[in-house]
C-alpha cells in the first residue's frame, strides 16, 4: 500500500500539501487494515469488512468548526480513486444482498467527500451500466435483481451527474444505456428515479445530449401511460428537459402521448403537461418549427376543470405571446404604432388576448384548424369535448382572420352540433357566437342559409341561431328581414317532425328577436309564421310555454302589450298565409296545424277576418274533400264557435255568414252518406253545430231562420249509432223549439214528437233524458198555439207514450216522464186522467201515476 503513495511523497511539499499528504497517508493506512476483508470468502466477513469502512469513512468527515472541508476532499481523494473505489465496484456483483446495498451507500459517500467526483466516472459509470442494463432488456431482467437496489444504484448514478455535471459527457452512452432499462423497471420507484436522473443528465450535459436524447424518448413514452401518477409526472418532466436539451427531432413522436395526458384524471398530470409545453414554446431552440403543432396543447389548458391549471395555462400563453412580440417587434411596427382599440362587440373586451397571442394564432390558424375539424368528429367523447373547447378559444384569438376559413369552420360546427354530448354542443355554439361576432353576417349568412336550403338539420339551425346571437345589432339590421323569410319557408319552417328541430328552429327566432330587438318590426309576419308552425308541430310536444314566451318578446319590440295583440295586428296577413294552399289541404297537412293555432289563439281578432275565415272554411268543409281533414277541421270549429262573442263574433257580424255556414258546411255534412266515416264527420258537424247555437251568440229569430232549414236533417240524426250524435241531437231540437215561436209550419211541428219518442227506447239514459226534455218544450209549444184543439190526437197519442214511461226502470227516467205530463197536462187534464186511470193498474207500481192524478187534482179547472 506504501508503494501506492510513494510517488507523492517524493515531491516537494509546501505546509498544507504536506498536511494533506499526511492526511491522506493516515486514512491510507486505516483502509489498507480494512481493504483485505472485502475479499473474504465469507458473507459475513465482508459484511463487516464494509459496516467497517462505513464507520471510518463517516467518522473521517471534518466536524471542527474551523476544518477546511476542501483539505478534507483533497485528502480523501486519492484513497478513494486508487484503494477504495475499484474494491467497492468489486461488490456491486457481490452474493450477498446487504453487501450489495452497503457498497452502494459507500460509493455515494465517497462521491459526496471526493474533491474531483469526476475520477470515479471512468471506472463507476461502466459498472453501474453493468449492474442495470441487459443485453436484451426485453426478454431478461436486469443483472441487479434487487428493486430496492435497482432504486439505490439509479439514485447513485443521479449523484454522479448532479456532482460532475458537464464533466459527464464521455460517459453518456453508459448512463444512456442504463436509463433505457431502468425507464422501464417494473419497480416505480425506480421508474420515477431514472426520470429524474435523465432530466439531470439533460440539464447537465446540454452541448451533448443531443447525441444520445433520441434514444430515451422510446422508454419514456412506454412510461408516460403508468398506473401510477407520480411516474406519470416524472416521465412528462424528463421529457420536457430531454427534448428541451436533446434534439427537436422527437417533438412529433412525443406529441400524440401528450395529447393523450390531456384526458388524465389526475390533475398533476395535466398540469405537467402544460408547463412542459409551455416551457417549449418559451425556450426550445427550433420552437418556431413546432408552434403549430404545441399551441393546441397549451390552449387546450384553458378550459381544464381545475381552475388553478386553467389559470396557469393562461399565464403561460401570455408570456409566451409577449416574448414572441419582443422577438418580433420590427414585423409588428405597424400594429404596435397604432394598436387598435379592441371591437365595440367584443366578448371579453377587458380580456382580450394580447397582440402576440393573437398573431400567434392568426399565422399557425391554417395548420392548426385542419386537425381541430377532424378531430372534432372523434369517436372518442373526450377528444370531441377537447377539440370543440379549443375551436372555441381559437377563434377568440383569431377574430377577424377566421373570415379566411370560415367554410371550414362551419361545415365542422353543423357536425359537431348534432353531437349527442352536451359539453360538444355547447362549445360549438359558442364558437359559432364568436363567428357571428367577427364575420360580416353577408358572409355567413350566404354558407350557412344556403347549407339549410339545401338539407334543413337542428343542427343547421343551432349554428345560424348562434351566428345571430353573436352578431352585433348594427351588422344585423340589414339581414333581419331576410332571415325571417328564409326561416318562414315551408322546407325549413316544417322540415321534420322532430322535436329537437323545432327546438333549434324556435331558438332561430329568439335569436333574432333578441339580437335583432326593434329591428325586427318589418319581419314580424314572417316571425309570426315560423312562431305558429312551432307551435302547431312542436307545442303539444312541450315547446309550448318557450314560444308564448316568444311571442311575448316579440310583441314587446313592436311595441304591442302581449301575443294576442300582434295575432290581432296580423291575423288578416296569417289567413291569406294560409288560404294560398287550402285547396290541396289534407288530414295531414301542417296547414291545418297551422289554422288552429292561428284559430285557438287570435281571440276576438277573428271578429276582424271573418271575410278571410268563411271561404277557407267553405272550401275545406265540403263533402268532396278529404275525410280526415274535415274532421280535425270541424273540431277547431267547435272550440271557436264555444265562444264565439269573444272570438267570430266579436264584433257581432257573423250573422253576415250564417247562411254560407248554414247551406254550404252544416247542411252537406249532415246528409246521410253510409260509412264509419260519413258518420264520424255527421258527429263532429252536430257537435259544431251545437257550439254555434248554444254559445249565445246568436238571437232567437237567428237561430229560427236556422231551424227552418236544419230541422229535417237534425231528426234524422237522432237515428245515428253515435250516442253523442243522438244526444246533441236532442239538446238541438231543444233548442230549436225553445226559439221558434210557434213558426214552425204545423205539418212539420207534428213530425217532431214521434222522433223524440223514439228516444225514449235509446240505450243511453242521457238520451232519453235529453229527449224527455225535447218533448216537455214540444208541449209548450203547443200550449202556446192558438189552434192547440187541433194537436189533442197528437197530444193524446204522446199522454199514452209518456205513461209507459212513467213505469220505467230507472228512477230519473221516471222522474223526467212525470215532469214531462205535469207539463203538458195543462193541455187535456181531462184527457190525461182518464188515460192515466186507464193504466195504474197496469204499472208495477202505482205511486207515480197516483202523483200525477193528485197533480192533474190540483189543477184550477178549465175555463
């Protein structure tokens, strides 16, 4: 051992080169007692031999306060080089475990205390590369089989470079070879050390690391999907300061995996992401080739759900915006000279991006966009979400630029508009707001009308109703009209029954309306009919209460107090609307949709349009048309007719038209014709008929002139198998008597009663009821007539009838008989004694018969 630091003995010593000397010369000689034993053939005398030198070496570190601590490393470093280190590599391959784990905590001590750490690298950088890497690191595990080792070895080798630093570069191909396996340990812990080792490395030797950073990039990106979060992070880290200090190559291969981390679940992997991109854009050297390709990255930080990301995110992107400005500064003269107040319809005007940020995405827009489209289409739900989020922001950056690409844009926002996740459609609308907010509506309005033209989608709407949103009103003005009208168009106004499309159809025209306000006064009819297509399609299906909502606002920019006011204002223009088709009209035209909305809601307006209203109501009534829609068209009527002095007759001229309703729509659809049908349509005309009549509307000698010609075809309805039909039947010829005043011709007056009678064999108890009731008026109108002796044949006939009902099952019919001959027996009392005495024996039981003899009993007598 002496011989070993004879050399340096013989030289010529100054004071402290002779106290290091000695220094040296002593620990020389304690590790050469020690030094044998780490050769024994026995675990446990090397063991010793190792906890022994352990013990040396931390007792030989200076603790007086006044030690020199580089006398100390100077000291140390000649043992350490020539006597310990080679011995210590030597049981890195040592049997036994523990001595394995000692000989590497004695290297790292040795590092820490060498003057020059860099000595050791010739002699430990191969031995560490010997003890963690494989030839074929895929098929066998590393020569250390221990991880905790594997951990400790690659924790030494980060010593190594943080020590020596640049002086590591000779030794990058071992370190190198030692991270591509240990990048890929099955121990995580060992993963997550090796990332940071390679950053170091990185950091540590940027002159060459470019040689050798490519080989790395393969290990990290089989890392960067690790069940573990931590490693998830390391792997990101390593790889920002890999390609930061390697070689810009593998930009393209590591991209694709960072996208992918974008949708981590973990918060700090994300997180990762961004500083790493973010730090790229600021210092890569060849970042200009790479901006296209790393600001989708970034932007997509700014709507992360972690608050604190998106943030950082932002602060990132504004830095790296003004350094691109800084760097830039004599292309952007012109517009820093004279910068530009931002848009009066801005968004976010407080918030708008700065100039770099904006010219930044304004000259990599047609690179980026491509991708943003195609991607936005994705099978995968959360690249569709990413993907709309970023257009959005893009086109915030963008503004004006976008005009340039706006094809594009809006054929990908009428793809993604239709997506079934919300957060896609949502982020879609806004983009197409920003649209509207930057591009002149003559531009868009010409793609996106033309597309609706074409093929009308909820979609398609949702997007031109976003556009309008965001256009500012002044922009507007001039298109209002013309949106309105090509809304109004019946391929795009009834373009499918679905409710999704009247819902996007219907947020066209709150669109307009709101973004339009007064403007919208010259295209109020247009509005009006997209508004009672809405809701003659889509109100029973929910939509209902948005388009009252609607017409609310409508009314209100034009000045009018509610919906009923502009159906007034407009009701006239809405009939010749749709009078223009009703001749081709049929059960399943929108038309008829569209009439009964216009119906049901213009109130007492209809007062007003009655010389519209008759003649569609004319033509469509006819026998000749189609089955279905008479129907449907029948049962608008009743309900208007119900209240006809607040709706047809408001303004009490519909007297005017009862004879075109009387010989042109009731007297056609009440003649017999055989069929289901026929008599369906001959139910819906008595129940109309029934509405006009009974809504008190009409005055006596109206509803005289009536009878004269409905009478004949009222009782032959009474014979129809609709219960409903005979019922109405009944109320009407009620009616009819109650107002005719004795002008009912006697010959037809006397027909009457034995169809009433007839009812009272119905199998229905409200009809016969009905037709008691019909019967009591037929008596008082004969009451009522000078020339009554002439009906005593009559009214005798009716007294016999009337008693066979009197013992009828039912107890209210019963009680409606006996009514009905208290009535009339004002007529014959006489008569009706007799005829009453002739049968009580004969009913089951004799109390009503005797009821009415103690009432015929009281009568006061004839005069």
């Amino acid at each position: 051992m002496a011989a070993l630091v004879a050399p340096e003995a013989a030289a010529p010593q100054g004071p402290t080169e002779a106290g290091e000397t000695t220094e040296a010369a002593e620990l020389s000689r304690s590790l050469s007692r020690l030094l044998p034993g780490l050769e024994a053939d026995s675990k446990l005398g090397r063991r010793r031999a190792l906890e022994a030198l352990q013990r040396v070496l931390e007792a030989a570190q200076p603790e007086a306060p006044d030690a020199d601590p580089d006398a100390a490393a100077a000291a140390f470093q000649g043992p350490w080089v020539h006597l310990l280190l080679p011995r210590l590599l030597r049981r890195l391959t040592d049997p036994a475990e523990g001595c394995r784990a000692l000989a590497v905590h004695l290297l790292g001590l040795g590092l820490r205390r060498a003057a020059r750490p860099r000595d050791a690298l010739p002699r430990l950088l191969p031995a560490l590369a010997a003890r963690l890497a494989s030839p074929e690191p895929a098929r066998r595990p590393p020569p250390e089989a221990c991880e905790e080792l594997r951990l400790a070895l690659v924790q030494l080798l980060g010593l190594a470079v943080r020590l020596t630093g640049a002086a590591f570069a000779p030794h990058l191909d071992d370190a190198v070879r030692a991270l591509r396996c240990t990048l890929l340990d099955p121990f995580a812990a060992v993963r997550r050390e090796s990332c940071e080792c390679a950053a170091g490395l990185a950091r540590a030797t940027p002159d060459h690391f470019h040689m050798q950073s490519e080989s790395l990039i393969g290990p990290l990106m089989q890392s960067i999907s690790h069940q573990h979060w931590k490693v998830r992070v390391a792997v990101i880290e390593a790889t920002g300061a890999a390609i930061q200090f390697g070689s810009g190559k593998s930009v393209d291969d590591v991209l694709p995996h960072f996208a992918q981390r974008l949708f981590d679940d973990v918060p700090q992997v994300r997180q990762a992401v961004m500083r790493v991109v973010g730090g790229w854009l600021l210092s890569l050297r060849d970042r200009y080739s790479f901006f296209h390709k790393l600001i989708p990255l970034l932007l997509s930080g700014f709507h992360d759900e972690i608050p604190e990301i998106a943030s950082e995110a932002s602060s990132l992107w504004e830095r790296v915006g003004l350094q691109w400005q800084t760097e830039n500064e004599e292309d952007l003269k012109d517009k820093l000279d004279f910068a530009s107040p931002p848009p009066a319809h801005h968004p976010s005007p407080g918030s708008r991006p700065g100039l770099g940020c904006r010219e930044l995405v304004f000259r990599n827009l047609s690179k980026i966009l491509p991708a943003v489209c195609h991607d936005i289409d994705d099978w995968v739900a959360g690249t569709r979400v990413k993907s709309a989020q970023l257009l959005a922001v893009l086109l915030l950056h963008a503004e004006d630029h976008v005009t340039q690409h706006l094809e594009p844009v809006l054929r990908a926002l009428l793809r993604a508009c239709a997506d079934e996740e919300a957060a896609v459609v949502s982020s879609c609308t806004r983009s197409a707001e920003l649209v509207g907010t930057f591009v002149s509506p003559e531009v868009f309005l010409k793609l996106i009308l033309s597309t609706l033209r074409k093929s009308p989608s909820p979609s398609g709407l949702l997007v031109l109703a976003s556009l309008i949103q965001g256009c500012p009103r002044e922009a507007l003005r001039p298109h209002v009209k013309v949106i309105a009208t090509e809304l109004a168009q019946a391929h795009i106004c009834q373009g499918s029954e679905n409710r999704l499309y009247g819902e996007r159809l219907l947020q066209c025209v709150q669109a307009v309306v709101s973004a339009g306000r007064e403007d919208c006064r010259g295209a109020g009819e247009p509005l009006l009919e997209v508004l009672v297509t809405v809701l003659a399609l889509w109100g029973p299906a929910g939509l209902s209460d948005k388009v009252q909502e609607t017409l609310a606002a409508l009314a209100a920019v034009e000045g009018m107090d509610g919906s009923q006011d502009l159906f007034r204002a407009r009701v006239s223009p809405l009939l010749e609307w749709l009078a223009a088709s009703h001749r081709d009209w049929t059960g399943h035209s929108v038309e008829l949709l569209q009439l009964d909305v216009v119906l049901s809601h213009s109130g007492p307006a209809l007062g007003e349009a009655l010389p519209q209203l008759v003649p569609i109501l004319r033509s469509c009534l006819q026998p000749a048309r189609d089955p279905a829609m008479r129907l449907k068209l029948f049962s608008t009527l009743t309900g208007v007719l119900l209240g006809a002095p607040e709706t047809v007759d408001s303004q009490g001229q519909l007297h005017g038209y009862l004879d075109t309703l009387v010989q042109d729509i009731f007297v056609p659809n009440l003649q017999w014709h055989a069929g289901r049908t026929a008599a369906a349509i001959r139910t819906a005309a008595v129940s109309c008929l029934w509405a006009l009549v009974s809504s008190g509307g009409l005055s006596d000698g109206q509803i005289q002139d009536m009878q004269e010609t409905l009478m004949p075809q009222i009782l032959t309805t009474l014979e129809e198998d609709s219960q409903m039909t005979r019922l109405i039947s009944c109320r009407i010829i009620n009616l009819f008597l109650k107002t005719s005043n004795g002008v009912i011709d006697p010959d037809k007056f006397i027909k009457i009663y034995p169809e009433l009678l007839k009812r009272l064999d119905d199998v229905s108890d409200d009809v016969r009821l009905a037709a008691t009731s019909a019967l009591v008026t037929w008596l008082q109108r004969v009451q009522s007539e000078a020339s009554k002796c002439c009906y005593q044949s009559s009214v005798r006939h009716l007294y016999r009838e009337l008693l066979v009902y009197l013992d009828d099952p039912e107890h209210a019919v019963q009680d409606a008989v006996l009514e009905a001959l208290k009535a009339g027996s004002v007529l014959f009392p006489d008569l009706l004694v007799k005829e009453t005495e002739a049968v009580l024996h004969k009913h089951r039981s004799p109390a009503y018969c005797e009821q009415l003899l103690q009432h015929l009993q009281a009568l006061p007598p004839a005069q």
